[in-house]
C-alpha cells in the first residue's frame, strides 16, 4: 500500500500551496459578495438589470486607452513580453492583445470605484473583516455583513465558495494520484528488474534508452518546416534543441509504454477518492435546446465562438446528443474570453440569430469563419443563415443582447468557469473533452 506520507516533499508543498489558495479566495469573497448586494439593490431602484448596470456604469464609462497608452507600455513591457514569447514580438502583433488588457485594467478600476459609491449609498456594514472558516452547521448562519436591510451570511460565502473548492480539491486530487503513479511505477520497475536478475539501469536500458530511433536530419527539418513560424532562427542553429526534443518525445512514448505492460500485469487499486463535484442549478430559461426537450440529461456547453477548440468540439456535442437516443440535450452559453477581440459581439450575433430563431443555423458559420468575425462578416453571414437582416444589424449595432452576453459571462464565473469550451451534465462540471469521455458521461449521468 501507498500511504499518504509516501509522498514527496515536492507535491506535498503543491497540494499546500492550492489549499493556501483557496483561503487566499476566501479573504476576498466578503467583499465580492457585498459588491454583488449593492449592485443588485441599484439595479432594483433603477428598474434595470445587474448586468446593464454594469454595461452602463462600467464598461461604458471605463477609460479606453490611447493607441500612444497602448505603444507606451509595449515599449516598457517589451524584454518580459518576449521572454513569455520566448521569441521577438513587434508591436502590430501584441498590440491587441495589449489594448485589452489595459482596457481590462481601467474596467477593474472603474468597478471598484463605481462599488465603493454604491456601499456608501446603502450603508454597508462589514462585522468582520474577512469570511471564516465555519466548523460546525450553526456558524453557517453568523452574520457577516449588512446590506440595507438584507443579511450576508456564512452560509452564502460558502455556496459562492464551492466552484473554487471543488477545482483546489481536483487539483490537489490529480498532484496526489500523480505521485502515487511515479512510486507504483518505481515499485514495479524494482520488481521487474529483480525477477529478471538485472539492475534497473540494465532494464531502463533494454526496454527504453537502446529503442529510442535516431533523429534523422529528415525527421528533424519536417519538424522544423511544420514549426517554422513560431520558432526563432534556422534550422542549422535549432538543430541540436529541434533533436533533444523529439528524442524526448520518443522516450517518453517508450516510458509509457513500458509502464502499462508492467501495471497491466500487475494488481493495482486505488483508494484514493476522487472530490464529488457540486451539483448546480443552470437557468436555462429562453434558450434554444437541441435534441430531445424532456430529455433526462442535459448537456450545458460555456462557448467562445472565436474559440479554435469550441469550434472543433462543437460537432463532438452535436454527435453525442444525435446518437443518444433522446436522452441527451445540448444547450450552449456564452462565455467569450477577453483575449478574443471579436468574441463578444459574436457571441451578440448568436443572440440576434436566436431571437429569429435560427440560433443553430448561425452559429456554425460563425466556428467556420474564425479568422474573421468583424461586425461586416458577422452581418454578411446572418444573410448566407437567412436572416432578416434589418432586424440582424439594429440588434447588432445596438447592443441588444450585450447585457445577456454579459449576464451569462458572469453565470460562467460563479460555476468556475475559466476557459472554453467547458461542460456540465445535469448541472455537475465533467471533463468529457472528446467523443468517448463525453458519450460514456452522457450514458453514465445522474438524474
């Protein structure tokens, strides 16, 4: 048996180092949830919604860089951009990218300031200064915080708390099983290299280091053309890094190998449990499902149609929802990442579709056409969709659906959403990323 003190020191300051992390989270989540209160009550005494408040108030008032703002901090940041890169990067291609990350910036400090306003205008009364850990079910009802006349409670730190503690439980989950592989894996290898009456080295050296081919200097320029755009220098300067790594690539296809022909012999269970994920309530009101409408499982996708990988996936759902029988649903939210220029006023265009009802008409067009999702192109093909396009362009140009698109994105961040394409069955985060894991956790899902 493995035991838990059988762990290296490495992983065991990992597994510290996420638990920290989420009392870190836990300090700032008081004041998340007070903001979130006020905001609620205004949006309330304004007869609007949250998410337009935020548009009206935040985005809208939030200073825009200059492009000389823009350049200005190219131009300091450059030497630790290009270290990330690990290549030179001129300005036209960052600058984008750059833009809205200040722009992000001036969103965050307009927020806060915006936040600070509101608590004073409701009288906000903080009783402590950050959430505590509650250690029995009675501390679930201490009062935090006052909001006017309403109560912040222990109890609703913890429910905004659970996305958080269930991706730190998983983590720490994964960097435990992953210890626990290399010590069955050493295990093994000593037993093998004893039974055949040789050192490990002389067993690594049969199975793995004698087998690894020779790099060829065929092999290495196909790999050096197929990579030619994100690497830095020619071939004759790359090449002894260009063979170090698919020599790399190749033992570490022999070391798996090895490994699962000595685990398959072998009698391996693991005890240990893998963290339940919380079960959420997902308001699917108003958007469009396809696949059986009563069907008992339900299949809710967080997209980014500038998303290579939402694109790719996209047909995967499709399939698994088809072949299922009716027992599957699929509906997909909008969760467009701020690294993607033009994701959020297509994810705009999905709604406009919507509201013709051509929502699943529209949105395959728009994976189709990544490369250029303007607000021309997103007009230009809600016409190769059919649509009314006077109808199309005044949703688009007004804003619309921006508040719907935001009160999704901000859905996807109380569920834990970080990237896309994530997916939930029946309310309960999964990691079904290809044909086979998401079909089985259709077949496999819970009521």
């Amino acid at each position: 048996p493995v035991a838990g003190t059988d762990l290296d020191a490495a992983t065991l300051a990992r597994v510290g180092d996420l638990q920290k992390a989420v009392s870190d989270f836990r300090k700032s989540q008081l004041d998340v949830e007070i903001n979130a209160r006020v905001l609620d009550l205004e949006a309330a005494k304004l007869k609007t919604t949250s998410d337009q408040l935020l548009l009206t108030e935040v985005t809208a008032k939030a200073k825009v860089p200059t492009d000389a703002e823009v350049e200005a901090y190219y131009n300091a940041n450059k030497p630790s951009i290009e270290t990330r890169a690990g290549r030179p990067i001129t300005f036209a291609e960052i600058k984008d990218n750059i833009r809205t990350y200040l722009t992000e910036l001036a969103k965050q400090d307009r927020s806060k300031a915006y936040a600070d306003q509101l608590r004073t205008a409701y009288g906000v009364k903080k009783l402590v200064n950050e959430a505590p850990v509650p250690k029995t079910p009675a501390d679930l009802q201490t009062v935090l915080a006052t909001v006017g006349t309403s109560s912040i409670r222990s109890a609703d730190i913890e429910k905004s708390l659970r996305p958080v503690i269930y991706a730190t439980q998983t983590e720490v989950y994964e960097a435990r099983k992953e210890a626990i592989d290399l010590y069955i894996n050493d295990v093994l290898l000593t037993a093998e290299a004893a039974k055949r009456g040789i050192t490990e080295k002389a067993l690594l050296d049969a199975e793995i280091t004698n087998k690894i081919p020779a790099i060829t200097d065929a092999v290495a320029q196909t790999f050096y053309d197929q990579n030619k755009a994100r690497l830095n220098g020619d071939l004759s300067q790359l090449k002894p890094q260009i063979v170090s790594y698919l020599q790399d690539q190749e033992r570490q296809k022999l070391e798996k190998s090895f490994a699962d022909r000595l685990r398959a012999a072998a009698q391996i269970e693991y005890l240990l449990p893998h963290p339940i994920p919380p079960t959420y309530a997902i308001d699917l009101t108003d958007r469009p499902i396809t696949g059986t409408p009563t069907a008992p499982v339900t299949i809710v996708a967080f997209t980014d149609y500038e998303s290579k990988t939402c694109a790719e996936f996209h047909d995967t759902l499709l399939r698994v929802v088809r072949e299922s029988n009716g027992r599957a649903r699929l509906a997909l939210l909008n969760f467009p990442l701020n690294q993607h220029q033009n994701a959020k006023k297509a994810a705009e265009a999905a709604e406009a579709a919507r509201e013709q009802g051509k929502f699943w008409d529209y949105i395959p067009l728009l994976y189709k056409n990544q490369a250029d999702l303007s607000v021309a192109k997103l007009k230009a093909l809600a016409t190769t969709a059919g649509l009314d396009r006077t109808k199309f362009d005044a949703a688009l140009d007004s804003g619309k659906f921006a508040a719907l698109v935001e009160k999704q994105s901000h859905l996807g961040d109380e569920l834990g959403v970080s990237a896309t394409p994530t997916i939930f069955i029946n309310g309960r985060p999964v990691d079904a990323y290809n044909y086979a894991d998401l079909k089985k956790a259709v077949e496999t899902a819970r009521p």
